[in-house]
C-alpha cells in the first residue's frame, strides 16, 4: 500500500448536499494526525493548480482532493471582529507521481467601512506546504565521462517515482563504469572483481559496486522481494561513492596540483 491509499483509503465519502464532503476519520495518519487534530471534515474541491512537486521534483498539475478550516472556522461579517485569521488545510494529490501534498493557508481579513463598500475583505493569504517537507536537493556529480553521466542522470531522474526503474538504471551505470574502465569478465561480478584485482578499486567500493550489482537484479530479475524507497537513497549514495573515487577525486587533486604549480 502507497502513501496514497495510507491516507485516503479511510476517509468516507457521502453526498450531504450540493456539494460532495469527505468525514474525516483517519485519525491514526502521521500525516494528517499531526497538524489538523482539530478539522471535523474536508470539502471536495476539483480544481486544479500548477506546483512544484516535493516527491517527484516535476512541475505539476494537482488537483484539490480536499479542505477544510481550522474547526470549521468561517469569516464573521461584524465590526466587532476588525480582524480574523482563517487558517484552512488542503489535501492535494499530483497528477504525474500521484502522491500527496498537504498544505496550510492562512488568509487575513479586516473589516473595512467606507461609501463603496461595508464589510470584511481579505487582506492577505499565505501559503505554507506542511508534507513533504521541503528538503534542498543534492546537486547530482558532474565532469563524468559521457556514457557514465546519461545512465547516472537517468536514474536520478526516476528515483522519487520508481525505486526498481532506479536500480536498474544504477546497475546499467556501474556497467558503464566498468566498460569505461575496460575491466575484463563476461559477467558484471566478473568486471568489478576484475577492477579490484587490478587497484582501480580498493576492497570497500568492490563490496559497494556487487551489493548494488544484487540489489539491482532484484528488479531485473522479477524476483519476489523488490527494490522500495527506502532503497534508493542508500543506492544512489553507493553509486556516488564509486563515482567520486574514480572520477570526481582526481579531478580536484589535478585541479589543487595546477593551482599549486601556479604559486611556485
């Protein structure tokens, strides 16, 4: 079960009125559990809107599965309340990864009395994601040898949307590596034994490069057991790991090197 059903699979679905409404009773969400203990029920809006989405990356599409006020708080047209703050929740969902958004608005009024109009008028809205949380993404490496560079990009690409599609790819990238490297053997564990008999690879990044080489036939493969998200980061990490020794590291050690000729 994805994120998504986790979270929407208990909420039901009933026809009041007009206007279809969401009860909320998933009570147990991490999620939603977390910051809206106080919403009694979401009202299903249609709409769409262009974001940036947290688990893909991709600038999506999403549409407004649901939203609701802080206890079901509503603006009060009254002189007496010169200022209210309404704050409202939404429950969005991507329509290219189709996993979950969920997000805090804040919206100011005060009341305003003058000859055009009487009344309360919005004076300001924020909007604050609340899940996932933002997090500021690694910049992928870069000054790879070609070949190396397409595959290690194109498992970047697919990391937050297939975790197998992601092993597979970070197993076509050590193949690369291991063409680029011209490391005999028939089979990949032929080639990276190969590269640690030969020192290009010390013991510790060979034991890397054959458990990414068993993770990624995990998919390959269609065995039982798959490759999950909480696969991927390790896998990517293995991968860059190998990446830096070979490549990144002797290019900055040259580029010092120069430096150094340079002040001599």
């Amino acid at each position: 079960m994805n994120t998504n059903d986790k979270i929407f699979s208990k909420i039901d679905f009933v026809k009041p009125g007009p206007k279809e409404q969401i009860s909320w009773v998933y009570r147990d969400s991490m999620i939603i559990n977390e910051f809206i203990p106080q919403v009694r029920s979401f009202e299903v809006d249609n709409t769409k809107r262009s974001l940036q989405c947290g688990h893909c990356d991709k600038l999506a599409l999403f549409k407004i599965r649901g939203e609701g006020t802080q206890d079901n708080a509503k603006v009060i047209e009254s002189p007496y309340h010169e200022r209210q703050d309404i704050i409202t929740w939404r429950i969005l969902e991507c329509e290219w990864c189709k996993k979950p958004t969920f997000e805090e608005v804040k919206t100011a009024y005060e009341w305003t009395d003058d000859l055009i109009y009487s009344g309360m008028v919005q004076i300001f809205s924020e909007i604050t994601t609340l899940y996932p949380e933002a997090n500021i993404a690694k910049a992928p490496l870069t000054n790879l040898p070609e070949a190396i560079a397409k595959k290690y990009t194109a498992a970047l690409k697919v990391q937050d949307i297939e975790p197998g599609a992601c092993a597979v790819l970070v197993g076509k990238t050590l193949e690369a590596i291991c063409n680029h490297e011209k490391a005999a053997g028939t089979t990949l564990s032929d080639k990276v034994n190969n590269l640690l008999s030969s020192d290009r690879f010390p013991r510790s990044l060979a034991e890397m490069a054959h458990q990414l080489r068993q993770i990624r036939n995990l998919d390959a493969h269609n065995a039982d057991d798959e490759v999950t998200e909480e696969d991927t980061p390790i896998i990517l990490e293995f991968l860059e790991a190998i990446l830096e020794y070979l490549y990144i590291a002797p290019a900055k050690i040259a580029a010092v090197q120069a430096r150094l000729k340079k002040v001599r």
